[in-house]
C-alpha cells in the first residue's frame, strides 16, 4: 500500500481549487456558454457529398456565402456533412447552403433542412438547469442519510467544484454546447459521486476501527488504501474516452472531451475537496461514534 501524505498538500489544493474556480465563474458570467442549436433553436441542414470533404473547406465556403454563428460536423459517414444554423428556418435554407457548398470537384446532394424552435430551445434549457440541481440536491441528502451532514457538504461541494470549472471551461474555449455535452455533465455528476463515496465510506471504517484522534492521519490511509482502485478505474476510463474522443467523430467529439475533464476533476476533488473539507468543517470522531453516556446511580444512604 502507497504512504502518500495527502492531507500536507491540502492547502495548496484549496488555492489551485479556488483559483480554477473563480475563473471558471469569471468566464460562465462574462462570455456565458456557447449553447448550440438544441437550446436555441434554429436550423439543421444536412447535405451529402459524392467524396468525403475537408470541414475546414466546408466552414470556408458557408463563410464565404455570408453564413455566420454555425458549425459543421461529420454524421456518421465522412461524406455526410451536418450543418446547423441559428437563424430562422425557410424553404430555401437548404437549397442555399446546398448551393454555397457546391463545386465543380465534388457533387453536394440535400438530404434535409429542418428547424428546432426557440420555445423548445427554451424548455430543454430550463428543465436540463432544473434537472441538474434536483440531481444535486438528492445527492447531499443520500450523502447525509448515509453518513453525515458534514460529509453531504462536502460532497455537495465537490460535486459543485467539478461541474463549475467543466462548464467554465467550455465557455472560456466556446465549446459547443448541446444536449451530448449536458448528458456528460450529468454522468461526471454520478461518475465523481461514486469515487467520493467509496473514499467517504473507507474514512467511515477507519474512524470507527481507530483509536487515534488524528484525523489527518486516518484520511491518509483511507485514501491511499482506495488509490490502487481509484487510479485504475480512472486510468482505463479515460483510456476509453481517448479512443472516443480522437476515433469518434465529430458528434461525440465535445460529450467525450467533457467526460475526460469531468474524470480528472472528480479524481481530484474526490481527495482534496471532498476529504479534505471534512478537516474544514471540523469532523470528529463523536460526529460518526455517539459517546455513551455514563449511567450515575444515586447511592443510598
């Protein structure tokens, strides 16, 4: 078993942790996240080409053509180009993006033009935010149900560190953001949620068969009795997400590159925010071992 002293460095991961944070913050509330077409509604295009073309090719001439605020992407086959546009939909949308895409070396066919409105737009928005608080909220009160309150907060913050800096992310890059990319969000949720627990639950035992009152002491060897686990289920995790994210395609491009932020960021909050924290807040030993009370019997006279 590895005898890393993790707790030592706890404070410099708070500053790190912090720093991430707030800039993160910073970047949700000044440039807001790049939400694609399925929260705001626009238009869908998707058009096939005789030979697999290059999409840098093809975002050249759409901008050329006067497009602007679009992305282009694979759909399945190379050849099979996904054009999605926040503008208004009408007949002709399809047969002028068809048109600006033709060229003498390579035939362009339309295979449909269709339009998400902004009312639906709207409602995924609002009920995806709603979903991902409820999500939240039922997580700290597992957590307090099966633990503590203390360890629910600092779950709850873990939870909330990760999903800020991923989302801070994605708007300081203006990733796309679409209903791939929250289905990630969520799944880093539950991904980062089981890590902390099988740590929480190691520090749970170690309390309980402990005669010491150095906590610190205890989180190290929980931590580090978890760690073989913990590292490789991340390890092969990500070696998956890598496959998916450079052999992929374009459609799962940003829900696997949020996933592998999400299993780095949930890695290292599972050890100094979520554990860590529980320092912060004081935990005690009495917190999980109530003490007995000791029974005075009056003694006759």
């Amino acid at each position: 078993m590895t005898n890393f002293d993790f707790m030592s460095k706890k404070t410099a991961a708070f500053v790190v942790s912090i720093v991430l944070t707030l800039a993160a913050i910073g970047a949700l509330a000044i440039q807001n996240l790049n939400l694609g077409l399925d929260f705001t509604g626009g238009t869908l295009v998707e058009v096939q080409y005789e030979n697999a073309p290059e999409l840098d090719d093809v975002r050249q001439q759409l901008s050329e053509a006067g497009y602007r605020d679009f992305s282009v992407q694979t759909f399945g086959e190379a050849n099979d180009i996904l054009v999605r546009l926040q503008q208004q939909f009408d007949q002709s949308v399809g047969e002028s993006v068809t048109n600006a895409l033709s060229s003498q070396t390579s035939s362009v066919q339309l295979v449909r033009a269709e339009f998400v409105g902004a009312q639906v737009g709207d409602q995924l928005r609002d009920q995806s935010g709603l979903g991902m608080l409820i999500a939240l909220g039922v997580v700290a009160l597992y957590v307090a149900i099966r633990f503590q309150y203390k360890f629910a907060l600092g779950a709850l913050l873990s939870l909330g560190h990760d999903v800020i800096i991923l989302l801070g992310i994605f708007a300081f890059f203006q990733i796309d953001f679409d209903l791939t990319v929250l289905a990630a969000v969520l799944a880093v949720i539950g991904y980062s949620l089981n890590d902390t627990i099988i740590v929480y639950d190691r520090i749970r035992e170690n309390i309980r068969k402990s005669q010491t009152n150095d906590l610190a002491k205890i989180f190290n060897d929980a931590i580090n009795q978890t760690l073989a686990r913990t590292l490789s289920t991340s390890g092969t995790t990500l070696l998956v997400l890598l496959a998916l994210y450079f052999l992929g395609g374009d459609m799962i491009h940003n829900f696997s590159l949020a996933l592998i932020i999400g299993v780095v960021l949930g890695t290292f909050s599972s050890v100094y925010v979520a554990s860590a924290l529980l320092l912060v807040v004081k935990l005690k030993r009495e917190d999980l071992i109530p003490t007995k009370k000791e029974e005075v019997e009056d003694e006759l006279p």
